[in-house]
C-alpha cells in the first residue's frame, strides 16, 4: 500500500486585499510542520499541488523542513472553491450579513449555512456547481493516487480536504463543510491506497508540529 498524505495550506491573509500569500506565520507554521514530518521519516517521492499561491508557498516550506526538492505537479482539483464569489451569489438579491468577508466568526458561520444550499442546488448562477466541486476533487485523487510511488505529498486547502475525507467515509454532503471547517493550518490528513484502486482513510487533521510550548503560536484555523 501507499500513503497519500494531504496538507492544508499554512495560514494565509485573512481579512486582507490578497488572501492567497501566507502571512509570516504561515511561513513558520509550514517550515515546522516539514520538520516535524522528517521526524516522523516521511520522505515523499512525489507532490501535488492546486495552482493558488498559499498552496505553494507551503510546500516551499514543507519541503524546506523535510531537506528535499520536489517538482511537483498542479492540479486544479486542489483548488479551494471561490467562497467569496460563492457568498457573493447567495446574497446577489439582498445583502448578507455585516463583515461577512473580514469578521471570521460571521464569515464561517455563514460559509456553512451557504455550502449547504450549494450542494442542495439552492444559489442560482453560483462560480461553480456542488457537482463540478466534486468531479474536480476527484480528478485530483485520482492524479495523487500514483501507481508508481511509495508515499505522495499534496497542498490543498479545506473544502477539498473535507470532500476528500466525505468521499473516501462515502457521507452525507453535508459532512463535507463540517470537516472542512475543522480544519487547521497544516493540518495533515492521510490516507492509504493500491495500484488495484483502494483508498482508505487513514488519519485527519493531524499537528505533529504542534504541542503544547507552541499551540498558543502556531494553532490557527485561518
């Protein structure tokens, strides 16, 4: 068996004109958690990555910790889902409520309450369809799940994470936006898979960079 293993990016600009860089955190958080995982002797053979800057910005970093270089490949199946353009749409007709994009407390509470009537068909004319969402993720599997590698590294973000996670368990829709909003910043999520076509779950949102001395610093979901 293989092992996929799937980072969210570290944590970016929340709140500022370009959310897609890591803020100097991030940069730190993404740095320790490559450190963490060569202690582990995690020593990947290939990486994947969605096209947003955040995303490669900490594999840059990962792979600094971890002392290795990979080219890696691109899919846009990793790509988080326009939340902005999403919540845009939902409220097209009427206005959503007040800091909705800069309060993180109103914004994730109505991002939840918006993917919900995403994958029920409910937004009219949204960025992209729930099913669209889905078909890309998969895709993305589907490129991760080498035949010809040992142990693959992959930078996403949290939806599809949560998608990844919702799929393998084969769960409701609805559970996708609350493994989503779980999530952490380099938070490292698992799975197992063969050449014959298993893929199994295998662990979730895992901090192996992270203990007690540091969790005030480097614990962010944002």
């Amino acid at each position: 068996m293989a092992e996929l293993i799937v980072i969210r990016h570290a944590q970016a600009s929340f709140g500022a004109a370009n959310y897609d860089e890591l803020s100097d955190l991030g940069h730190r958080q993404s740095r320790a958690l490559g450190a963490a995982l060569a202690a582990q002797g995690v020593r990947p053979d290939a990486a994947v990555i969605g096209s947003l800057t955040r995303q490669r910005e900490t594999l840059d970093g990962v792979l600094a910790g971890l002392g290795m270089d990979l080219d890696p490949e691109s899919h846009p199946g990793l790509n988080e889902f326009d939340f902005t353009a999403l919540l845009n749409a939902r409220f097209r007709d009427a206005p959503g409520p007040d800091n909705m994009h800069t309060d993180r407390k109103t914004h994730f509470r109505t991002l939840r309450e918006t993917v919900l009537a995403w994958q029920r068909d409910e937004i009219d004319n949204p960025p992209e369809t729930w099913r669209e969402f889905v078909a890309r993720v998969e895709d993305a599997r589907q490129l991760m799940t080498k035949a010809n590698a040992r142990q693959v590294i992959a930078v996403s973000s949290g939806g599809p994470i949560g998608q990844l996670v919702s799929a393998a368990l084969q769960t409701p829709p609805a559970q996708q936006i609350e493994l989503q909003l779980q999530t952490r910043n380099c938070g490292v999520t698992r799975f197992v898979y063969s050449a014959r076509g298993a893929f199994y779950f295998h662990g979730f949102n895992e901090t192996p960079h992270i203990n007690a001395a540091n969790a005030n610093e480097l614990l962010t979901y944002s």
